[in-house]
C-alpha cells in the first residue's frame, strides 16, 4: 500500500489539474459572454444588468476554483514527491 502512495496521489494531482483546466475554460467562455452582453446591452433590454451580474459572478466563482484546484493539485505533487524519497 505505502509504495502505491505516489502513484495514488499522482492521480489526484491529475485529476485535481484537469478539474483546474475545465474552470478556467468556464472562465474564457464567460468572458466572451459577458463581452457580448456588455457590447449588445440593447438588444438585451431590461435584462441586460442581471446577466451581466451573473456572468461577472460565475467568472469570479469559477476563477476561485481554478485557484483552489491547482492548490490542491500542487499539494499532491509534493506529497507524491516526498513519498518518493521515503526510505
């Protein structure tokens, strides 16, 4: 099991990166969204401010994920490192 541990978290630093990438594409496609609502602020009417507030707080929930994601991703990196160099 203990020689397994690298290995083990590895794979969640892995997973904890691809969860991080799949964000920060949420953050890019809610900034070309915002960008057209901002742009287009007519054409949207009386709706306009409230998707423009939506887009800025998913933009800004799914940055703080990006964040969080490679923290962990990072610490896993490090534990699998240090579990490597176990005697």
């Amino acid at each position: 099991m203990l020689k397994n541990l690298p290995k083990i978290h590895n794979s969640l630093a892995k997973h904890y990166e691809d969860a991080a990438k799949e964000m920060q594409s949420k953050v890019e496609e809610h900034k070309k969204m915002l960008e057209l609502y901002e742009s287009n602020i007519p054409h949207y009417g009386i709706q306009a401010p409230a998707l423009i507030s939506h887009c800025k707080s998913l933009i800004c929930s799914y940055e703080q994920a990006v964040k969080a994601n490679i923290g962990m991703a990072n610490s896993h990196w490090t534990i699998a490192r240090e579990k490597l160099n176990i005697k």
